[in-house]
C-alpha cells in the first residue's frame, strides 16, 4: 500500500501518477439541508441552520467512478455563483 503525505500533493495527481487513473469529469448536486447535531457541532452553527449540501461523484475517463465527496457549508459563509452564457 502506498503512504503519502496528501498535505503536499493533490489526491488527484497521486492517483494519475501512481495509479494512472485519468480523471475525466465529476457529476455535482448542490441542495440545502439543516445542520443536524453533529453537522452543526462540527461547524459551530445552531441545530437546524441552514447549510449548503455539495455531493460529488469523479469519474475516470473510462466512465468508472472514482472518488465520492460530501461537503457541508455555512450558508453565512459561503455563496454560490453561476455564470451563464448565451
């Protein structure tokens, strides 16, 4: 098993280099929740706050699923902007 200090490199390049997995797209889906105990504990808002939900699957080229991450934020601090083109 290979041990490396991600603090100094990205996940994602460890995988393209050492696994030669080639990181193709990611599917988001961004909702709003309520912050429940150990959400709102974590990020020291009230039970019931409002957050931002973010979940991400990361495909490889190939289609398979790599990576899943799960993120929560403060809607005090944290915005999402969107740029659209005609």
């Amino acid at each position: 098993m290979l041990s490396l200090p991600l603090n100094r490199e990205s996940l994602f390049k460890v995988l393209e280099r050492e696994y030669q997995v080639e990181l193709g797209y990611a599917d988001e889906e961004i909702d709003a929740t309520a912050a429940d105990t150990r959400t709102a504990e974590l990020l020291s808002v009230s039970r019931g706050e409002p957050l931002m939900r973010i979940r991400q699957l990361i495909y490889s080229t190939k289609g398979k699923a790599i990576t899943y991450v799960l993120g929560f934020y403060r809607s005090d601090r944290h915005k999402l902007v969107i740029r659209r083109f005609r």
